[in-house]
C-alpha cells in the first residue's frame, strides 16, 4: 500500500443562548498504531449534556488506549452509563478508527444521526437503525470496516449539524457540499469541517438550535516523505 496521510478536523459550537456544548469529542493513540477518535453528544444540551458526554468519553477513551476493541469498547460504555445513571440518561456515541494493525477504517456508530463516506467521486449513507447508549439493556452499535485507502472522507456530526434549517423546512446537502469544495481530493479536512459547520449556521440564521460538532477524517496519499506527526487546535475562550 502507498504512503498515506490521516487528516482530522474537528468544527463544534454550542447550541444558541447556551454556554456549554452538550458535545465532546477527544483523540488518543492506538497502543498497537493508529489513532481513535470519540465523539459523544449528551442527552438534551447545556452543563447536564456536558456531564454525561465527559463520562461517555473518558470511557470509552480509556477503553480503546487499553487496547479494547472498537465494538468492545462502545459495548462496555454503555453497560457503564446504563449502570451508572440506571437507565435514565442517553448520549449518542460514535468512535472512529485508524487500525494500523489490520489496515483498515473502523467506523461504530450509536446514532440517529448517519455518517457521511466518500471514496473518489461515491458517496455512501452509514445508517443502519441503532440505538443511543444508556437506556436499553441490550444496545448494540453498528460497525462498519472499511481497507485504508486513498480519496477517502468520513464525515460524522450531531444534531445540531443533521437538524440545521429544518425550522424554514431545509436541510443541509452534504454530498452537493463536498462535491463542490473538494473536486480534487485535495482539500484539507479543516477547511472542510469549517465549510460545513458554517453552512449549517447559514441555515439556522446564526442561532442554532443544536449542540452541534462535524468531524472530518481523510484518507490522502502523502505528498512528501514527512514523518512529522502534527496536533493542531483552536479553542475561543
């Protein structure tokens, strides 16, 4: 397999009038290569949605960096808020894989909201029906696994993303949105991240309704022989 690049972006804002995001997201190294990245979206929004998406996370986060996988992992966070909140709270949670050990893109979805893949110029719906984690004993995530290769996008995001404009009777066109910013493959993932969480405030007139966060993976072939692992942020205060 040719050299790849694993880009990741992360675009989030909190819903209108609210001073906390009800959304959390956070990355960590596979013990074996690779990297995870868990995004959970609390029950309702504000401080309490913060409380229960932290607890999600740091589950499942420790979880994967003990070497548990993916399927495991959203299995056993979800025995631990069930257990722990009997029953009465959900988050929906997603984590996303770059397993060097077996090469592949490993995608577990507790959901309503789909994910968005696109490999070169098809796009492919992530929506099989599953349940948020939490509430039902029995609760189990879809996993989808998918070969590292080249022109790929993975785009993951909440409600306040998938419900975006949905007051005026709109919704957001995803697919026509990287259609159109990414014609090459070579758009990098952050200007994609921005470009969706702006199109989705565009809908909502500035006010969403929503916590609402995009993830943005790609999967590009390196374009130069740099070894240099990068970790960039930005955090308004």
């Amino acid at each position: 397999m040719s050299k790849l690049e694993i880009q990741v972006a992360v675009a989030k804002v909190n819903k209108y009038a609210s001073q906390e995001s009800g959304d959390t997201v956070e990355v960590v190294e596979r013990p074996h290569g690779g990297i995870s990245i868990v995004v959970a979206d609390g029950q309702r929004s504000g401080r309490s949605a913060k409380l229960i998406s932290n607890l999600v996370v740091r589950k499942a986060i420790s979880l994967l960096a003990e070497g548990i996988r993916d399927g495991a992992v959203a299995r056993a966070t979800h025995d631990y808020l069930l257990t722990l909140r009997g029953g009465k709270v959900s988050a929906e949670l997603f984590i996303v894989s770059v397993d060097l050990v077996s090469q592949t893109l490993v995608i577990s979805r507790n959901a309503r909201c789909p994910i968005l893949l696109r490999t070169g110029p098809d796009f492919f719906w992530l929506d099989d029906p599953v349940e948020a984690v939490g509430i039902h004993r029995n609760t189990k995530p879809a996993i989808t696994e998918r070969t590292l290769q080249s022109a790929l996008t993975l785009v993951v995001f909440t409600d306040g993303i998938w419900s975006a404009g949905s007051l005026s009777g709109t919704t957001i066109d995803l697919p026509g949105l990287l259609t159109a910013l990414d014609t090459t493959g070579e758009t990098p993932a952050a200007t994609l991240a921005d470009a969706i969480l702006a199109e989705a405030l565009r809908l909502d007139h500035g006010r969403p309704r929503d916590d609402a966060t995009v993830l943005v993976l790609k999967l590009v072939a390196a374009t130069a022989d740099d070894n240099v692992r990068r970790l960039t942020m930005r955090f308004p205060i």
